[in-house]
C-alpha cells in the first residue's frame, strides 16, 4: 500500500510540474506574440514617417523626370491597402531600365493615412482624376498599361470603367495596352487563407462597425441600394452601372500574379481571375524557367456570362444580412466565371518558409531599408513583372 501511495504520490506531483511546464510555456508564448508585435508597431510607425518624408521625394522625381520629353507609352503603378507611392520603386525602376523614353508614374492620390479607407469607389475616382491629369500634361502620350498592386489592381479597374470611352474603345483617350496586378483580391477576402480563420460574426461585425468602406467591400459585406456587393457588380456578375468588363476586355493583355502559400492578406484563390475553378495542386511545372514561380497558364477569351439578378433576397433586407461563407463562395464562382472569361495569363508565385511575407515579397515592396531587405527576396519576380509589361 505504501508502494502504491508513493506512485500515486509521485504520479501526482509529476503531473502538477508538468502543468506547470505547461502553463509557463503558455506564458512565454504570449510575452513572445506580444513582443512581435510590439516591434511590428515600432517598425511600422518608423517606416510610416520615413514614408512620407520619402512619397515628397518620389512626388518630385516622378513630376520632373520626363519633363522636356515626349513620351509615348504611360504606365501607371498603383499600390495596395495602407501603401505608399514608394513600395512599388523597385519595378518602376526596372520598367525605366527597359522602356528610357516611357512615362513610368508611381501614383500619388492614393497615399494619404487613410485615404485607402473609404471604399474603392472613391479611390478608383481619385486615380481617374489623377490619370487625366498626366495626359493633359503630356499630349504626347498614345497608350495606356496600369499596374496595381493589391487593392491597387481594383483601383485600377475602378478608374479604366470611368476612363472608358464606349465610342472609341480608348482609356482616357489612350489605347488601353497591358493590364498587371499582383496578390489583388479580384474575388474579395475572408472566405479563403488565412483570414477565412476568423469567425464570421467576426467578420461581419467589424465590416458594419470600425474597419471602414474598404475592407466592408473587400469582405463582400458593403450594402447600397442594389443590395448587391460593389466587387460582385464589378465583375460583371450582376447588372453593371459602368462599363467595368467591357474597359477590361478593351486591355490588349491581362495577367494575375498570385501567392500560392504564406500571403496573408489574399488568398491565391481569390488572387487570380478563376480562383475558385482552379486546383492550386495542379500546376504546370514544365514552365518554371523563373525562381519562385511555379507555373504560367494562360485562360482564352470567351463570351462574357450573363448576369444575374438576386431575387430571392428580399428588398427589405440589406444584401449583407444574408452573406456567409457557404453564399460568399458561391458569389465567388459567379464573379470568377465572368472575369476569367476575358482571357488572362495566369502567374503562380511560391515563397517557401514559415513567415506570411509574401503579400509585400511579390511586388519587391520598398519603402525604408528594413522592408527593402525583408522583401528582396521578390525582385526576380518584378523582373518577370517587368519583362512581361515591356517584352523586347
């Protein structure tokens, strides 16, 4: 009984230090995470007011560079979410290096603390506006390529429906040439990836209370009077009020660059134009000449899908109120069904490791040295990018 007692004893006490163990790994698991995050802060809030003393010095170069000249060709880079004229210098330097006599121009409306906030539909009219303004300053001009990185690729398709001219098939009065974005949620977020992690009363309570029209669009959670979702209207999936695939189609070539793994903002299913009707397990491997890309395919135009209308939703009820994941995927597929049918070239990228970087790895991200470093890793694919904008 004694032997017994004791190997209880011990039993116990053994069970009590391993808890222990347990709770104090717990305990630095938590001082870890909020240590990384501490120092996201500090970096964050460092690289945000070198920032803006660094956009003043781009605003400058890009208004002075082609002054003199009579460029031809115009592209313009649009950055994503929260960005910075600057995180996309890295490509412009590699389109100058390719193209000296095109305007290559980092836009600028765009860049304010929150101006990427109050919805697409407002800074795709702010970057239209800006676009005017560079073909009037430079007559010369006689094509068009826009290149948006993140929500800059639905900037950029906002702006080229306002810009679209259904007469003469031009943008802006410019021949729509190339049309490039890199990890844009075409689809919207919170269905796939990581954030598809958060719980959808999550999801749906922060996009009707404090992240703003932005993220409420993105989440497909924005309701208006047509009680139908801005990016769902966008892709032609349902009745358009502007000329949004038709500008798209009028694009001479398209291509979706999309992280397979550790992006953690846009998933690689809603990344690229057929997403949801795509295997990201079934690459076509015989093209990878590039590091870091895993595979090209190319999708051919076909007719455009004929929208649909919501009509079991009933008219008293905002649209939003109905939207879960199982609805939002399927809202997805119809949205991938009308964007893919415009003809794409497809490009899957592949950061290996454990750390989701690849959000601002893919686009070479620049905007203080640490972030430089962090996301050079990205350059041959910018490269790839660049060779793709101006072949030679």
């Amino acid at each position: 009984k004694e032997d017994i007692a004791g190997d209880a004893g011990r039993g116990v006490g053994q069970k009590r230090r391993k808890g222990r163990t347990r709770q104090k790994g717990r305990t630095m698991d938590v001082w870890v995470i909020w240590l990384l995050l501490a120092c996201v802060v500090v970096v964050q809030g460092w690289s945000f007011t070198r920032g803006r003393s660094r956009n003043t010095e781009t605003k400058a170069k890009s208004s002075t560079h082609m002054d003199g000249q009579k460029p031809r060709d115009l592209y313009v880079l649009v950055h994503g979410l929260s960005g910075r004229p600057t995180d996309l210098q890295y490509l412009q330097r590699c389109l100058r290096l390719r193209d000296p006599k095109a305007l290559v121009h980092l836009a600028q409306c765009n860049s304010g603390t929150f101006m990427t906030y109050d919805g697409i539909q407002k800074g795709g009219s702010r970057l239209a506006n800006e676009i005017r303004q560079l073909k009037e300053k430079y007559p010369s001009l006689l094509r068009i390529s826009l290149v948006g990185n993140s929500l800059g690729g639905l900037y950029c398709r906002y702006a080229m429906a306002l810009l679209y001219d259904t007469k003469t098939g031009k943008v802006c009065g410019l021949e729509p040439f190339k049309y490039l974005t890199t990890a844009t949620p075409h689809l919207g977020v919170g269905v796939y990836g990581y954030l598809s992690g958060i719980p959808e009363i999550v999801q749906r309570f922060g996009a009707k209370t404090f992240t703003g029209q932005t993220i409420r669009e993105l989440l497909l959670l924005d309701s208006d009077d047509r009680r139908i979702p801005l990016l769902v209207r966008m892709s032609g999936a349902a009745k358009e009020e502007l000329p949004f695939t038709t500008s798209l189609r009028a694009f001479k070539e398209r291509c979706a660059f999309a992280n397979v793994k550790n992006d953690f903002v846009v998933a690689y299913k809603t990344a690229l134009p057929d997403g949801p009707l795509s295997n990201e397990n079934n690459f076509d491997s015989s093209r990878r000449d590039i590091p870091r890309i895993l595979s090209r395919i190319s999708i051919k135009a076909k007719a455009q899908p004929s929208p649909f209308e919501m009509k079991s939703i009933r008219p008293s009820i905002a649209f939003s109120d109905y939207i879960f994941h199982d609805v939002r995927k399927g809202l997805m597929q119809r949205m991938s069904h009308s964007l893919s049918s415009a003809g794409w070239e497809q490009v899957t990228v592949e950061f290996p490791g454990y750390v989701p970087l690849a959000h601002n790895k893919i686009c070479a991200l620049e905007r203080d040295p640490i972030m430089t470093w962090l996301n050079k890793e990205g350059r041959p694919i910018v490269q790839e990018q660049a060779r793709w904008l101006v072949p030679r």
